[in-house]
C-alpha cells in the first residue's frame, strides 16, 4: 500500500547551533567504520568497490522512531549491505572539546540489496515481540507512479553514483556537514560543481549559500539535501555529468 505520509526529512542549520545531543561517544576510525556502508572497501570514506549489479539497488527504508542502530545491526545479520550516514558534533564537556555522534537522518536506513530480499526484511521483523508494527517500511518515490498500478508509487531507489558522493560527503568527521531544508538555501547559481581540493574533494553538488557561506549541497532525494561546510570558490570547477 502507498505511504502517503511525507514526514520532514531535515532540519534547518539551526540544529547545529542548538544543544548538542551527547551520545557518550567518541569519533574514533572504527565508529566511522561501523557506520558506512558494510562489506565496502573505504579509501578515506569513499565505497570503492560497491560492485554493480542488475538485480541490487540502494533501497530507502524507513525506521521506526529511535531504533534505527537496532534496525542496522538486523540487516547486517541478514548479510545484507546498509549505509547509516551519522553526524558529528564538536562540544565541550568538562572543559575538554570532544566529538560526538549521532545519526545524520534518523528515521532512513540505506540497504543494498534485491526487491525480494527488501521484500523479506521488511516482514521479518517487528518493532518489539508484543507489537504488530514492523521495524522497516519502504520509502515512497513520490515522483513516479507504478506501471502495473498508476495509483501507487514505487520504493524509493538510489542511484549508485549518487550514492557513492552522498556517502562520500556524510563520510566526512566535520561538524559543520549540515542536513538543510530548501526553505533557508540561497542559490547563488546554482550550478552543479564538483570539489577538486581539500577533505570534500570529489564531491559534487550544487553551489549555494548558507549562514552567509558559500557551500556545496549534495540531494540524494527529493526533499533530503545535505550541505559541506564552507568551500572557497578556487576550490571547486563546473561539473558536466556525462
């Protein structure tokens, strides 16, 4: 059945600048590690190896509210790949600065996998032994309607390329990669770039201003836009996707 549902998927850049959420732990490698996309060979971040095939596509699931690490840790037994972009947040704590984590969406869960095996976990699991609810729900595209019943739309699915610069970028362990809504970007261009020097190199996305910075912002879908930090004009060139 459709999910007619369209629940907000960001928040505006305020959120950084409110009280942080002190998730008790700290950023090591191996945090990172654990929160990218399994089965993947990184280099600084980045899926290299994400091996393309016709019957995989990168699934947007939705989670049932606050067990999104619990809906993670039920794919990965399942042997499936996921992806969990997560946030970091500098704050100080006893006068010391650290760093802490948290998801970055907190309601999506990212799965590498066939329809039948989508199809299987979401029935598979409920959200507790004494609840009827299931943990994981499809993510409508909302753009396009189904061929074999225009009344509904399909699963939400995710283009490889974008995937990788969208893993790319969340990859990142800088506190200032932001979720923003449309409503507080101001497109200066709006051209589509890509960043060739510094920790956002390679990625791509769409010149924009942002509290009066000139950032770069990366849409995976409609609706879930993500922004660098700020990135100095002589650092990024024009991007002609072939």
């Amino acid at each position: 059945m459709e999910d007619n549902t369209r629940q907000p998927l960001t928040a505006d850049a305020s959120l950084y600048n409110g009280q942080p959420t002190d998730t008790g732990l700290s950023c090591p490698s191996a945090r990172l590690t654990s929160c990218t996309a399994s089965n993947l060979k990184n280099k600084g971040g980045v899926s290299v190896e994400n091996v393309s095939s016709e019957n995989k596509q990168w699934f947007v699931l939705r989670v049932s509210y606050g067990r999104i690490i619990k809906a993670k840790a039920f794919v990965e037994a399942n042997g499936l790949e996921c992806y969990v972009p997560m946030r970091y947040k500098e704050i100080k704590k006893q006068g010391k600065k650290r760093i802490v984590t948290e998801p970055l969406l907190p309601s999506f869960l990212f799965v590498h996998a066939t329809a039948e095996q989508v199809e299987t976990l979401l029935y598979e699991i409920k959200v507790s032994s004494n609840e009827s609810r299931n943990l994981l729900s499809y993510y409508f595209d909302h753009t396009v309607h189904r061929q074999d019943n225009p009344k509904h739309n399909p699963p939400l699915t995710i283009r490889n390329e974008a995937m990788d610069n969208f893993i790319r970028l969340t990859s990142i362990k800088n506190p200032h990669i932001i979720p923003v809504t449309t409503e507080i970007i101001q497109y200066k261009l709006g051209d589509m770039v890509i960043v060739t020097e510094g920790e956002f190199k390679d990625v791509h996305g769409r010149v924009a201003r942002i509290a009066g910075q000139q950032r770069v912002i990366v849409e995976l879908f409609d609706g879930c836009l993500v922004a660098t930090a700020y990135v100095p004009k002589e650092a990024m060139k024009l991007y002609n996707r072939i």
